[in-house]
C-alpha cells in the first residue's frame, strides 16, 4: 500500500500534546460474485487499488531565548489518519458464501490497513519524544533546524517502514487477501485472470512465447 501524507505547518500553538484522529471513508461497490466485485475495486477504487492509509500532519513549535539560551518552549502536533475502503452495497442479496468470504477477505484488507496506520502513528510520537530531547543553543535558528532535522528524518522512516511493509507481505497477498480466499472452490478456477497470484503466469508466457505481450494488468494489492 502507499501512504498518503499532508504536512501543514501552523502558527504557535499553547499545547505539547499530540493529537490524533481517525475516520474511515468508504467508496460503493457492486457484484453477485467474486470476479465482479475485485472488478469494481479496480475501477472505482482509490488510486486503482482496494483500500488506502492516508496520514495528515499538523505541527508547531515555539521558542524562546531564556538567560542567553534558546529552547523550545512550546510545542505540538496532530496526526489524522484517514482509510479509504471499499462498501459492499448489495451485500444483502447476494450468495451467503460470498458473504462469509467477504467479511474474511475485508477483516484481512481492514488489519493491513490498519497496521499502516499504526506505523504512522508511532513513528509521529517518536518525533514528539525527539522534539522533547532537544536541549539548547545560543541561536534560534539552530533549534528550529534541530526540529525540522527530526521531523524530516523520522517521516523519511515512516514512509520506508511502510514501503517495506508491503513488500513484506506483497501488498497483503501474503497475508491472505487474494482472489482464492474472495472466491473459494466456487470461483477460484472460473477466471483465469486471477489465479492465485493475480497475475497470470500463463499469458505471459505465450505472449513471450509468439514475441507480443498482449496481457498486460495492473496489480490491485500495493
């Protein structure tokens, strides 16, 4: 998955506590069955893809220049996380497998979402810690690098820690959100276009086979 992030740099704040909200967005999706429904992710989904973890931060500092010291004097942050899921609309009149499936396969979608968020979230409190242990200095300026040094660095590690995060688990297939589980015995061997691995191995290999390469799809897992 890719994370989204939104920096915006506020005026002086009175509070050094973080903050942190969290909402999910939801997109409509319909299909009577496991092919229709990856379809309409697919298309309607955000960036192309099922689900999506998106971070907004809000910061501020003061400082202030005490017996020929500059130190922060105040200082604060607010992290928005918000997800962006797929809701399932006509879920009520389709096949009652294909629920149970869904639920399986959403919950799994739902949690690696969420682990995105948690890296987020912790990696924006290290930076409060990080802001915390900067000491002094005869310059101004030379604290407000100090902060921003943290910040950039820390954000620069959230943003790795989820990149590898999803080339871990292969955008979540490792973890068990593939086509095999959406469509069960059913389905799983209807669609050649999403065996397995959501590539299909079969058409590359002829495409090379005869020199074209005429199957060409975009992976909906980040």
């Amino acid at each position: 998955m890719r994370a989204i992030f939104v920096l915006l740099i506020l005026g002086l704040s009175q509070s050094s506590l973080a903050g942190k909200s969290t909402r999910t967005e939801y997109y409509a999706i319909f299909g009577s069955t496991a092919s229709e429904l990856l379809n309409e992710m697919s298309s309607k989904g955000p960036e192309g893809f099922d689900g999506l973890t998106h971070h907004e931060t809000r910061y501020s500092y003061r400082t202030k220049m005490i017996n020929g010291r500059c130190r922060i004097s105040q200082r604060s942050m607010d992290l928005d996380i918000i997800y962006t899921m797929p809701r399932w609309e006509n879920q009520a009149s389709a096949d009652t497998k294909l629920q149970t499936r869904w639920k399986a396969w959403y919950r799994l979608l739902e949690q690696h979402e969420q682990r995105h968020g948690a890296i987020a979230e912790s990696g924006y409190a290290d930076i409060l810690s990080g802001w915390q242990r900067i000491g002094s200095s005869d310059n101004c300026q030379d604290i407000k690098n100090q902060v921003e040094q943290v910040y950039n660095s820390i954000r620069a590690r959230v943003r790795q820690q989820n990149a590898e995060y999803d080339q871990t688990t292969n955008h979540g297939q490792s973890e068990g959100i593939t086509f095999k589980l959406l469509a069960g015995e059913d389905e799983k061997n209807s669609d050649p276009e999403f065996e397995d691995g959501n590539t299909n191995f079969g058409w590359l290999a002829f495409a090379a086979l005869i020199g074209t390469l005429f199957y060409i799809r975009k992976s909906r897992y980040r």
